[in-house]
C-alpha cells in the first residue's frame, strides 16, 4: 500500500469502529480535534496535513446517547468540507451505517426524496466518493449520488456465520415481505453455494397503510425446517417477529434472522426475547447498545464487519476492485 498517500479519519462517535478498521490496513488513525461552542455548535479539524492526500473519514450514521442522527451528519460534513479546503487530494466518507436510506420514494404526496437530499448535502461540501453497506435501496441510493457511490455486501458475511449452523439442517430462506424477495433469493444462492445444497424460498404476505401492518399469509413450506429470515435492517423487529410467528404456527423447528444491520429502536427487546426467535444476526454498523447486555448475550450474534472496510479503503486507495472483493465463490 502507498502508505504515504493514505489518510485515515474516524469522528469521535464512530472512533472505536474506525481504530478497528485501521488496525486491519495497518495505520494508525490520523490525529483531529473536534470542540463544542456555546448553543450547540461546534468546529472539527485535522491536526495534521492533508494536502494532496486520499482521505477517508469513518462516521456511522445512527443516533445514540450523545448525538442524533442529524448531528452526527452535521458534524460530517463540516469534517469532509475542512478537509477539501485543506486541499486533499480526494475525500471518501465511509459511512457503515447511512442514514435516511429508508426515504428514497415518495409514497405520499408531496413527500420528500430525503435519500437524495442527504447525497446532495454530502456532494456539496466536495466529497469525491461514499462507501457504506447494505443500503435499503440499491438502486435509489446510486441514483441519489452524482459522485462515485460505492456499495459493500454484508451477504457473504453473513452467509459465512449461518453456513456452519445449518450444515445439516432442511432450511427454508424466507423474504419477510415481498419488497424484499430479491434480497433473500440473493442471500439463497449464497447459501446454496456454501452448503452445496439449495434450501428452499418463500415470502411472507405485508401490507402497510397508514402506519399499520397486515397481512398473515406465508408463502412457504416451514413444517420441520430451520427457516432463516434475511432482510437489510431490524427496526423495532415487528416484522421479522411477524414472519418467525407465522413459521412457527407452521410448525418450523428453529427460526433465526439474518440482516445487515440491527438498529433495535423501541420495544425491539420484547421481539428480540420473544421464544419464536432463536437467535438473530447482524453486522456491527450500529453496537446493540439500546439492548439489554444479557438479552444481546443470549440471542444476538454481531458479526464483524470492519475488516470489509478496510479491504476495500486499501482497494479504492490502490486503484484495485471491489467487483472482486464482493465476489462469492462459485
């Protein structure tokens, strides 16, 4: 790696994550100092030189204890412009987790294509490329953008955790709803190639009006199987819970969930508690902090995915592929 050319910058919110990738591309974390002023705002600034260096700053998008979503982004973008009148030579933001990807329609009138916005504010202050994971709408997402959008897969990661669980078992690989049956068929073939056998693939019937979610029928044979849910993220969990329940009414012998990220808002630990669900999945993007300890001990596995970072921070730094770096063994 040109060592030299490379600059790596984690904010204070997203520190720990960021050392973790830095640890695996061997470097050290650049230094910066971010302080707060009276009223709520505040400045951040490298400490050290950035000119003509290829910059990549760590910030996971998610509210926590300290900072909402909207100050997280704040704080971001002000980083990233400092950074382009600093003179780098290009500036990555490296988001695990993007906020407002779930906003990329207007499914009422006059509703905003926040997704697009959140690209525009980014594009404004002079980024040249985003690289996050497993964002809700793929397509949506590279749209919004009008620099380089890259998109990481947590698929093989996870694929990679349930392959050695289900080695012996007749699994089913079941989409919670329809809108996410491409993701799941997707997340089947991987699995099929793991286990070298092709589980079996269903969906579960969701309608959303007004806030309130319907629809009970399971498009799928559950009876005796371990049926893995996979969708992109875990909210509240409501719908994952309302496809373990439907497979456990069907007579499923285990139920387990796999999804990029887990953000576990309000009321997720009753789902996560609740005896339909065997154990749950996720990449580390957003830390299970809103979970009780001992809950996340017994039923949650986060899975790493910081070393994905950084491959490919070294590959977008060395002009290697990422199209390679996301590719499944076949």
């Amino acid at each position: 790696m040109a060592e030299h050319g490379l600059c790596l910058f984690a904010l204070e919110a997203s520190r720990a994550y960021g050392e973790r990738i830095a640890a695996h591309l061997g470097v050290g974390l650049a230094p910066h100092e971010e302080r707060e002023f009276e009223d709520g705002e505040h400045k951040a600034r490298p400490l050290a030189s950035v000119r003509d260096r290829d910059v990549y700053v760590v910030q996971s998008l998610y509210a926590d204890a300290t900072h909402s979503v909207n100050d997280k982004l704040c704080r971001l973008l002000f980083f990233l412009g400092a950074l382009r009148d600093a003179s780098a030579a290009r500036v990555t933001a490296v988001l695990p987790y993007l906020c407002y990807a779930r906003k990329d329609r207007r499914s009422k009138p006059r509703d905003p294509l926040t997704t697009r916005y959140v690209a525009a504010l980014l594009e404004a202050v002079g980024i040249d490329r985003v690289l996050t994971l497993d964002v809700h709408n793929l397509a949506a997402y590279q749209n919004a953008f009008r620099c380089v959008a890259e998109h990481l897969e947590a698929r093989p990661l996870l694929v990679a955790h349930y392959a050695a669980r289900l080695r012996d078992d007749d699994v089913l690989v079941l989409s919670p709803d329809e809108g996410g049956i491409k993701r799941a068929d997707a997340f089947r073939e991987a699995l099929a190639r793991a286990l070298r056998r092709p589980p079996a693939f269903g969906f579960m019937e969701k309608r959303r009006s007004g806030g309130v979610v319907s629809g009970e029928t399971l498009f799928a044979e559950a009876r005796g199987r371990s049926v893995l849910i996979v969708d992109d993220l875990i909210g509240t969990g409501t719908t994952a819970q309302r496809a373990a329940r439907a497979a456990r009414a069907q007579g499923a012998a285990h139920v387990y969930v796999a999804a990029a990220h887990g953000l576990f808002l309000a009321g997720a630990g009753a789902v996560l508690a609740d005896d339909a669900l065997d154990r749950v999945a996720v990449c580390d993007t957003v830390p299970p902090f809103r979970l009780d300890p001992a809950l996340a001990a017994r039923k949650l596995d986060v899975v790493d995915a910081s070393g994905l970072f950084a491959e490919a921070i070294r590959r977008m730094h060395e002009g290697g592929s990422l199209v390679e770096l996301q590719a499944e063994p076949g």
